[in-house]
C-alpha cells in the first residue's frame, strides 16, 4: 500500500508513472486542496468548495492507458478559453463541482467519478473543509494564501511557519489510508505549498507518526527561487522532519524519514542551472539515499514518471519484501 503526500503538479508526475505498477502496489493519493488561484481559486470563492485543480490533475494521472482513455483524459484536463464565464476553467474542475452537487462532498464526487474513469488507485483530498496556507516569516510579518506565498520574492528560510487558517481537521479517509499504508511518499512538489500543507492539517503529522509505514521522500530536482532557493538536500529532509514532528510525545513518537530519493545526472546530460546539491550532512540525517538519474529529457528540472516510479518501486521492492 503507497500513499503519496502533496499537491498537484509533483504528485501527478509521480502518479502517472507508479500506475504502470497496479498490479504490485495499491495506490492512494492525499492532495492538498488549499490552492486560492485561477480556476480553482474561482469555484472556491463562488460555491465554498475545496480548491479542485490539484485534484483534477491527479485524477487525470491515474486515468488508465490507452486510446480510449487518452482522449478523455485530454478532455478531462480542456480548459476553456473563449472570453464568457468559463474562460480559464478546467472541464475536471466543473465536472468535479457538479458531482459535489450530486454527491455531497469532494471524497464522493472523487470516488464517483473514479469509478466511471476506471481510475487505477484511490484520490483523496486532505480535507474537506476550505482553507488558506499562511506563513508566519523571521521577522513576525504574516503573508495568506497559497498564491501569495508561492509568488514572494523573498525565501521561506530559517523558522517561517507554514500554517492553515483556519485550521482544519485532515479528511477521516486520509487518515485511514496512512494508517494504513505501508510507505508514504512525501512529495515531489513545492515543499511550502503542495507537500507541507497537508502534513499541517490536523491529525495527519500524527497518523504518519503513528503508522507503521515506511517515510520515503522525493527531492526535487531544481531550486525554486522562493521556496527552496538555498536549500540542499538536507534541508529538505530537516523540513519535513519539523513538520512530522511539531509536538511529538510519549503516545505519538517522533519520526523521521527513513529514505529520500534524489537526482543523479548523468554525464553529458543537461543539467538546470539551479540544481539541488547532495550535502554531507545528508547522510547523518537519513539510512537510505537512493541517487538515480529521474530527470526528464525534455525539461531537466523536472521528474520522469518512469524513471521516478521506478525508483520508487526499487525501494519498495528492497524495503518490503
């Protein structure tokens, strides 16, 4: 059982390549729905739902091969640009809306819709309830909204706090589902917007502490500038460390993450100019560094989902069996 932690640009990279592997692994996707932009940002505002882009696309993700499917993932993912209402929405997020209205809430619009898309693994949203990622910084100055915080100029260094407000209590089937899991997967994706917000809504730092999962994260490849512009690999180990453990205790332990995986270029390939380094303290933060060459050919910056799922598989394959 594999149940991936983040958001919606890293996650459905990873998940388009793990679904190769149904037939080996169960796979469980926790989103975060906290995005405030675009079309998403939109259908927040109008009609109190979760924010659905981030969801949308690991929908889409997961959607089974083949021409058939490759078409109505292609539909799935439109978006509309003719200058009415709909100009800028994506056809997932609307189809997502209306069966909310059918359904109830997102964990039922999701489950209906995956069934009708043969949908090859289980995608839940963190939490129900709409929320805005914030950020307390150094200097005591507080900036709201995930948009906001992802566009500063400056980085979220030092002892910044990233919170919900209003905080918000994490969707029972997540917690469930990394109760149950036997290695979550932390990221790929923007660390302070897409991986870190989930693991702040409440209960889920505590059901990861409690589980007897394995913790694997995936380290980006590029630095991003306000972000992660300074960090190397460690940090973004010690990061997600702070963030499992804000009030570990005698009943819920501390945890750390027990393996990262990282990028490894190969010679003569290209390489982005912003490149995360493998530091030395790295390897008194963790057991297991998995270095493998998970880039993509197009875009260096950014993950392969074979490759990147094949990784993952090579841990899991060591570590479980």
């Amino acid at each position: 059982r594999v149940v991936t932690v983040g958001g919606g640009t890293g996650s459905s990279v990873l998940l388009r390549g793990l679904k190769w592997y149904v037939d080996r692994i169960d796979i469980t996707a926790i989103v975060t729905t906290f995005d405030d932009g675009g079309s998403s940002g939109r259908l927040r505002d109008e009609y109190g739902v979760p924010a659905l882009g981030d969801i949308r696309r690991c929908i889409a993700a997961l959607i089974p091969p083949g021409t058939r499917f490759d078409k109505i993932r292609d539909e799935f993912e439109f978006r509309f640009e003719t200058a009415t209402q709909l100009k800028g929405h994506a056809f997932g997020n609307l189809m997502l809306l209306m069966s909310i209205q059918r359904n109830g809430n997102l964990t039922k619009a999701i489950d209906s819709i995956s069934d009708s898309l043969n949908l090859l693994g289980r995608v839940i949203p963190v939490s129900e309830t709409p929320s805005d990622v914030c950020a307390t910084l150094d200097d005591g100055s507080v900036i709201r909204g995930e948009s906001t915080v992802g566009a500063r100029n400056e980085e979220l260094f030092g002892k910044s706090q990233v919170y919900l407000d209003p905080a918000v209590t994490a969707n029972p089937d997540a917690l469930d589902a990394l109760h149950n899991a036997d290695v979550v997967v932390l990221g790929p994706g923007d660390l302070f917007t897409s991986v870190i917000p989930n693991l702040v809504a409440d209960g889920v730092a505590v059901a990861v502490r409690d589980s007897q999962a394995r913790i694997l994260q995936i380290c980006n490849i590029a630095k991003k500038r306000n972000e992660s512009g300074g960090y190397s690999a460690s940090d973004f180990v010690a990061t997600a460390n702070r963030y499992l453990n804000p009030v570990a205790n005698i009943q819920s332990p501390a945890r750390r993450v027990d393996a990262l995986i990282v990028n490894e270029f190969e010679a003569g390939s290209p390489q982005p100019e912003k490149a995360i380094e493998l530091d030395a303290q790295l390897h008194t933060q963790i057991d297991t560094i998995l270095a493998r060459p998970i880039a993509s050919a197009t875009d260096p910056r950014i993950h392969d989902p074979e490759k990147l799922a094949s990784a993952v598989m090579e841990y899991v394959d060591a570590d479980l069996t």
